[in-house]
C-alpha cells in the first residue's frame, strides 16, 4: 500500500503520510505491549491466574475444577470474553516469585493484605477477611495467650503473613519467641503435623482453619493471635494504578452487589454448628477403618446409577456408619436401612446383602429427586431429596408450604432448613396436610450427609492433586568427589 501511494503522491504528502503511518504502527505496538491494560488481557485471549492446591483456592474435583478463587477469576475471565488459564505453585514464595516474573496476570490464593506485599505487588479492593489463629491438638493442653507458647514447637507456612506476624512480635520484645517455617502452599500440610503432634500449635487463618477442621478433627482453635485481615487479589507491581486493576476492582464491587461472593462464601465456607468435633472425628476413624470394605462396590453402584460415589457413600454412613447388617428399633435394615415395604417395590429381596441395599437406596433417592418439582435447581434438588428420603416427600412437601407462608422461597434449601424443626410445633403441624413429623431429625440428616459427602469429596480431590516438583538436589552427590568418582 504504502509503495503504491509514494508512485502517485507529490513527495512532500508521501513523507508526511509514511510517517504518520509509522507512528500509528509504533502507537499499535506500543498499545499490544501495554500487558497492565484489559485489552492486551482480550487480544492474547486468556486471563493467567497463579495460585495454589486447596479446598479454598483451587482443586481438580471429578466434574471440573472448583475452589472460591478459581470460580471467581473464571467468572471474571468470562466477563472479559477469554479462557481463564491455570497455573500452581507449592510454596507461598513460589507464588508471589512467578507474578514477579511475569509468569501470571493474577495472583488469587486466599491471601491476606499485608504492608510488604503492597509495596511489591499491586493489590486488589479486599473481597472477604480472615483471622489469624493459633490451633492446638486437643487433650494436650489449651495455650489461651501468647506467653503460653513459650517453649512450644509453633508452625508456620513460609513466607506467609503469619511468619511476618511473628517476626514483628518478636521485633517488638518477644525475644523467647521461636517458629518453624514450612515450605508448602498447604495449611493442611500444618494441621496435620499439629494432629500429628510433629507441632504443639500452628499459626493459620481462619477460613482456612474452618474449611479443613473435619479433615483433622483432633485440632482446635486455641486464641485469635490478631485482628481480621483483608483477602485480596495481587498483580504485579507495575499493574497498580492500571486499566486491568481497575477492571478487577469494579468486577469485585459488582460481585459484592450482586450477591455473588456471599454464594460462594457459603457454598465454600458455610458452616454447620450442629457437627460436633466429635462426630468429624467417628466420621473420619470409619473412613480409614470401614470405608475400604465397601468402597468398590459403592463406586461400581454409584457409576451405575450415574451419581457420585461419594454421596452414595455420606447416605449409607448416615443410615448405618457402612454397618450392612444395622436395624433400627422400627424395622429397617441394612446399608441403606430400607423399609420391608420400600425394598419389596424396589425388588430387594434381602435388606442385608450390601449390594442389593445400595441398589435399592441409591434408585430410591434418584425416584425421590426425580419427582420434585422441576424448578428446583441442583445443588438444593438433591438436599430436598435426601430430606425426603428421610421424612417422606408429604411432610417435605409441608415443609415447602410452611416456608412460602413465613416468606421464605421453597425452592431454596437454606430456607426450608429453617422451618424443618416446625414439623415439631404443636402449634404449627395441625395446620399441614400430613401433620408432625420428627423435621428436627430430617435437618440434622441432610446437613449431616452433606459435612460427610464434603469430607470425602476433599479427599478425592487431596488424592488427585500434582505433587510439588521434585527437588534436583536431592539426586545430587553429596561430596565432589563423589561427582569426580561418577565421572570416571
């Protein structure tokens, strides 16, 4: 174009044209270099998120990946029009290392605001807070206050808040104090060496702390060593102030308008105060103990019937903690502890063989969640079914009606909960179509199953996450003449 227009232009309009043509071309290029702009994100067509393996961040789970960070970054990528690209890192130093290095657009890990990061990094708008706890093995002795820790073996994640936490303290006049830093990304890495008794106590926040509890249930929160702190996002320092910040920070207030984090604040983080430590603890002793007599043939049941193993499992732990030969004073047995009347319609012609229980309970429950209304959505179908399964679908269907007459919406889960224990009311179950039922016990079975299903689901996901890279150095030579040795 620009050999055609210099054959046919007086000289002085071709010189000037050619420039302008080549500072359109540098603007261009400069403006596809600027990487902190949303349109440099749009024009390669993904978003790079960095963050690490965990329940509240990310994780591999059988139908996709999950994790409050990953859904969040991934509804931001939608908005933005592009894939939402994934990367981990196994060490908190890793992560913050490879923003530094250009190697990710964003950094969102359940990471709390701190005064160093934000001179080094560019900080998102805070979108949620943590705490900050100290959690101890229980029965060894309850530390209430920092001088309690004098002595003890404390743990720490490297290059967390917390080790900076710490190193102020001690700044400040703590000169006994002492800590052990652990290089993992994983909080559970710390639970466990504190359930373990490798650690007296371990420092870690609260969100964290209260998504994995169950999965250690012998650790408890002993003090909050500090005050909230905000979660936010991070981007590379030269991001502050840019087009993508300020992108990032208008999609956060928008999410906190549309109720968008609260959802996902409960779908990651709610918390069920009627599970006792205890009942964790029974849950996760049966896991090791009972479940891998039975595990096969409840995976090969739930492929049968199209549904999660897992789920099928948490039921048959509710019903009868995988005991095949369990009956109830009122009449029902086995794994599924079905009625005689329930197992003669599903064609099981004997309650106790484990195979036939979980066919009959798991087609059951599927006839269950088939004949509820259409309208209710999934997750909240398969909790309604449950409850049916526990209560019958008439008392279900009265708790329904219950929940539109004290303004809640039947079709959501969390509000029918509410009601559930009024099937108890004197002064309530008159006036419903199938009259008292135990709604008290209903509750506790569905949220019940649903800590149990969470548990195993977890750990399927703890199973199917990439190990850390291994350490090169550890497959080196210890002394150079073994290297020269090796050599010859």
């Amino acid at each position: 174009m620009i050999a055609y227009l210099s054959l046919t232009l007086p000289t002085s309009a071709r010189r000037r044209l050619e420039v302008g043509l080549v500072l359109a071309m540098v603007l261009i290029a400069t403006a596809c270099s600027d990487r902190t702009s949303t349109s440099a994100i749009v024009q390669k067509g993904e978003l790079r998120l960095i963050t690490r393996n965990g329940p509240t961040t990310y994780y591999l789970a059988k139908d996709g990946p999950r994790g409050f960070d990953y859904e969040l970054a991934a509804e931001f990528a939608r908005e933005l029009g592009v894939e939402l690209v994934v990367e981990q890192a196994f060490s908190l130093d890793a992560l913050f290392a490879a923003l530094e290095r250009g190697e990710a657009d964003l950094l969102g890990a359940s990471l709390t605001l701190t005064e160093r990061r934000a001179l080094n990094f560019a900080p998102s708008s805070p979108f949620a807070q943590q705490t900050p706890l100290v959690v101890y093995k229980v029965g060894q002795g309850r530390p209430r206050t920092l001088s309690d820790l004098e002595g003890l073996r404390i743990g720490v994640l490297a290059g967390s808040s917390h080790e900076a936490q710490l190193v102020e303290i001690r700044a400040g006049g703590v000169d006994w104090l002492e800590w052990i830093s652990l290089a993992t990304g994983d909080p559970l890495d710390l639970l466990g060496q504190v359930g373990g008794s490798e650690l007296d106590v371990a420092v870690v926040d609260s969100r964290e702390f209260f998504i994995q509890q169950h999965l250690v249930p012998s650790v408890a929160v002993a003090f909050d060593i500090g005050k909230p702190r905000d979660i936010v996002w991070y981007l590379p320092a030269e991001f502050k102030d840019s087009e993508l910040l300020a992108s990032i920070n208008e999609f956060l207030d928008k999410q906190r308008e549309n109720g968008t984090l609260e959802r996902l604040g409960q779908v990651y983080f709610e918390q069920d105060d009627r599970i006792s430590r205890v009942d964790s603890q029974t849950f996760v002793n049966a896991v090791r103990r009972e479940l891998p007599k039975h595990q096969q043939i409840i995976q090969l049941i739930a492929q049968e019937n199209e549904i999660d193993w897992e789920m099928l499992a948490a039921i048959s732990y509710q019903e009868s903690h995988w005991n095949p030969e369990a009956t109830s004073p009122t009449g029902v047995r086995g794994m599924m502890m079905l009625t005689r009347a329930t197992a003669s319609d599903l064609g099981v012609t004997k309650r106790t063989d484990v195979g036939q229980s979980l066919r009959g309970g798991a087609k059951y429950f599927l006839s269950l969640r088939r004949r509820l209304p259409k309208d209710i959505r999934e997750p909240d179908r398969t909790w309604f079914a449950l409850a049916a399964y526990n209560i019958g679908m008439g008392h279900l269907e009265d708790a329904r009606v219950l929940t539109e007459r004290t303004g809640g919406d039947p079709h959501v889960w969390s509000d029918v909960l509410e009601v559930l224990p009024s099937l108890e009311d004197r002064s309530v179950y008159p006036s419903l179509r199938y009259g008292y039922a135990r709604g008290l016990e209903a509750a506790g079975y569905v949220q019940n199953i649903r800590h149990y299903y969470k548990i195993l689901r977890w750990q399927t996901a703890r199973a199917r996450r990439p190990l850390p890279p291994a350490d090169a150095r550890e497959y080196l030579p210890e002394r150079l003449e073994d290297i020269t040795l090796l050599a010859l």
